[in-house]
C-alpha cells in the first residue's frame, strides 16, 4: 500500500510538470467551455443546459487522449519496465495510474464547474449524485483509454485511434451536437457510443431528477467501463518491444466490441433511442393536435367568459425557473386589447441581433440552399393549415405560430434563419398590422404567459426542444417582430 501511494503521488507530481497534459486535460476543456458561453450566451443561465456535455469532454480528454498517451510514452522510455522489476505489486503500479488519472479528470470537471459558476451558472440540482455520476462516467471512459494505450504502439498512434473515437462521439454521440439536431439514422447510431449516455446521466444531475432517471444509462456506462478494464488488462504490455501484432489474448476486442453492440441493442429493444426532453421542464405534448384541441384561452377578450389574467405566473423557488425570462417590473396589462403605444415603446428592444447563433433572422439577401428551400415551401403550405395556429383565443394562436420560429432556432434547424420570416408573414396574413403588433406586444410584455409548443414535426421541423428555452426564444422573436411592424430597432446585444 506504501508503494502504491508513492506511486500515485509520483504520476501526479508528474503529471502537473508535462504540458502537453495539462493541454490535453486542463486547457481543452476550458476552451471548449468558452466556445459553448460565446454559442449560447443568451440563454438565462449560461451553460446550464449544455454541462453534461462539457463534463464528458473533460472526461474524454483525460481518458481517451491523457491517459493512454502517458502509458504509452513511459512505455516507450522503458519506464514500465523499470516498474515491473521494482519491489512493487504490479497491481500497485497499474491501479496507481488509473486513480491518478481519476483525480485529474475529477479536477478538470472542477474547474469547468467554477468557470461555469463565475459566468453565472447556478447550483446543480444534485451535486452529490454529480460526483457519483461523474466518477461512473470516468470510470467508463478510462476502461475505453486502457483498450487504446494496449493497441497503440506509439504516441502518434495514440492520436489517431483517439481521434477516430473522439470525433465519431462528439459529432453523432450527443456530445457536441444535441442529439435532437441529427437526423433519426444518428440517434440510433448514437445508442452505440458511450457518449450520450454520459451527457444525459451527467445532465440529469446538474438540471434533472438525479439518478432515477439514468440508471440504464449508468448501467451501460458500468458495462462499456468493465469490459474496456478487462481487455486492457488482458492485454497490458511492459516493455516497448512488445508490439500489438504480436500480443495474445486479442479476442478480448470482440468481447469489448460486443459489449458496445449490447448496450445499443438493450436500448434500441427497450425504445430508449427516441430523444429525451429536457428533464428540467415539464413533458411536452405529443401531439400537436392534442394541444390544439385542450389550450385553454390566455387573453379572453371581453365577450369571454374567462376572467384574464392580471399578471404573469410568479417565479417558482426551484433553480431550474430561473431559465424563464424575467417579468417586467411594471404592472402587467389586463388585455392585449389595452396595450397603448407607450406600451409597446417601453419593451426593452435589448435583444440578440438578427445574425446572432440565438434567434437569427435572415437578410434580405440571403439565399436557402435547395434542400432548405424545399423544407421552406412545404412549411409555407402547412402552417395556414396548421391546428395550433387556428385557435380562437387569439393571443394563444400567436404564441403558437411565434413557437414555429422558437424551435428551429434552439435545434439549429439549418432553415432556422429563415422560418421567422415565414412565420411573420403568415401572422400578417392573419390579422391586421395593428392588432397583431398588440398582440405581439402583449406577449413581449407577459413572457411568462400562455402554453409552449415545443414539437413542431407535423411541420417537417424534426426535434423536441426545451420548453423554457423555446419560451425565451419565442420572448425574443416577439420583440423583434414588434420592431419590424413598428418601424423600430431592434437587436443591440
């Protein structure tokens, strides 16, 4: 135990004097934390939704880059040579060098925390259950680094099978790219990697229920963590001499392979491939016409027999609401028929700009490519059709519509530029210029108000958003579409 703990205390002296590992474990991370706060600044609370993906890149880094790339150097120098003759259990060496990598990775996700606390990010929900989480996830992808370090030669080899695993995660494994982004062939592949069951275990912590919502996914990650563990030590090489070729015990891959091909299975026999809504917000309706069907009016005019509301609800305690957008200080109006010019000149047209990444409208000389013209037109012949858009209470129909534009804009639909302008035109041809600009008013001026549509797809706009992220896209999209109405300028952040 004595050399086990000398050991530990080595890798890590070690570890904080080689650059290219605090690159790798500390820097990476970091910037691509950065890169996530510059995308989605706009939202209330910066990075609160996107933290199961950044922990997992701070995981992957550490494991499938940091710590085989270290294995495999001091391989290289004859180091673990040197450690198999020391008086030192072998089990010592090996376990000493996993939990050092453990501590790394858990510092790395540390700092990114920090980060994203100093740029406003609030408590996770469960951060007990975060550490617990975090160190599963950990846990799976260093079972993932051993496999590497065994069949890379060299460091250089080393890259490349990390890149040919790291990239394939970021872009279809639901970790760069959300998952209701890709199209229905990626979702599935993505059941394969472990990727996305470590964005959404890790996200269930920070802004979800916790564990109870994750156990298949812990599972899978517990399952994909033993069997890289196993074929790495049934695999492991001392001297540098020994090259892959040559190594027996090679059907170890097969068995971790199969484990990958397993997991995917349970989830696709078991319907866990259909994307999650965010689990900080409530479930969203499955059918459109189903929500057409029970919305309830949000702003009765006087000849309903529904009392209007007088205010917007009041904030919940929960630290998932403080996603909602913020209620104006001044007195909510009564009607949207109320709504006076003084009104509408006091919203705070301080919005995100039409290029903006958050709710982007196109320019004038803007032109779709073929496959999003084609989207467009159709979208242009179902929405007069569209239910949602033809309830009477004429606020709730807006909403409805303004939604249309919300989604898009938080999926990154590639016609997400372009659909607002399809929905304005369709509000237009709805209702005169100035009972829509109070309508829309009345909205900008109650953002808490009325119901959010956050499945489009009977649009062709596939993927189910947030509905408090749809919300404060809809919140942005009636300021703007107020200005244009009224002459104004909107769009200064």
């Amino acid at each position: 135990m004595n050399g086990f703990a000398q050991h530990l205390a080595m890798s890590l002296r070690l570890h904080f004097r080689n650059r290219m590992a605090l690159l790798y474990g500390y820097l990476f991370p970091v910037i691509y934390l950065g890169a996530f706060w510059v995308l989605y600044r706009y939202e209330k609370v910066p990075l609160l939704h996107h933290m199961g993906e950044l922990l997992t890149v701070s995981v992957l880094g550490g494991a499938c880059f940091g710590l085989p790339t270290t294995m495999v150097s001091e391989r290289e120098r004859g180091v673990w040579r040197r450690y198999r003759l020391a008086p030192v259990g072998s089990w010592a060496v090996v376990l000493s060098t996993i939990v050092a990598r453990y501590v790394i990775v858990l510092t790395a996700g540390a700092l990114q925390l920090a980060i994203a606390f100093a740029v406003g990010m609030t408590a996770p929900e469960h951060p007990w259950t975060l550490a617990v989480v975090f160190s599963v996830v950990t846990f799976a992808f260093i079972g993932l680094g051993l496999v590497i370090a065994m069949l890379a030669d060299s460091v250089p080899a080393v890259q490349a099978l990390g890149q040919c695993i790291f990239l394939p995660m970021l872009i279809i494994g639901g970790v760069a790219v959300p998952l209701a982004s890709l199209p229905t062939w990626a979702q599935h592949v993505s059941a394969f990697f472990p990727g996305r069951y470590a964005v959404e275990a890790l996200q269930a912590c920070v802004s979800g229920s916790g564990w109870r919502e994750t156990r298949f996914d812990l599972l899978a990650l517990l399952l994909i963590g033993a069997a890289g563990c196993v074929t790495g030590a049934k695999l492991f090489r001392w001297e540098s001499g020994q090259r892959f070729r040559a190594t027996r015990g090679k059907l170890w891959l097969v068995a971790t392979v199969g484990v990958w091909l397993l997991v995917g299975w349970m989830a696709e026999t078991r319907g866990r491939i259909a994307v999650k809504p965010d689990p900080a917000v409530a479930p969203i309706e499955t059918s459109t016409k189903s929500v057409a069907q029970s919305r309830s009016p949000v702003n009765p005019g006087p000849s309903s027999s529904s009392p209007a509301p007088t205010t917007a609800p009041p904030p919940s305690s929960s630290s998932s609401s403080s996603l909602a957008v913020a209620t104006p200080a001044k007195p909510p109006l009564q009607t949207w028929e109320a709504i006076t010019e003084s009104d509408i000149s006091a919203i705070d047209y301080n919005v995100p700009p039409d290029s903006s990444v958050v709710t982007p409208i196109a320019a004038d000389d803007d032109v779709p490519d073929n496959d999003t013209d084609r989207l467009l037109a159709d979208l242009e012949d179902l929405l007069p059709k569209w239910p949602p858009g033809q309830v009477s209470d004429p606020v709730q129909r807006v909403l409805n519509l303004v939604c249309v534009a919300g989604v898009p804009d938080l999926l990154q639909n590639p016609a997400e530029r372009f659909v607002p302008i399809i929905v304005l035109r369709q509000l237009q041809a709805t209702y005169p210029k100035e009972k829509l600009v109070r309508i829309l008013a009345w909205i900008a001026l109650h953002p808490e108000a009325g119901d959010i549509i956050a499945d489009v797809s009977d649009l062709g706009l596939q993927g189910v958003g947030s509905k408090d992220l749809v919300r404060e896209r809809v919140h942005y999209y009636t300021i703007k579409f107020v200005a244009r109405l009224t002459g104004r300028t909107a769009g200064q952040r």
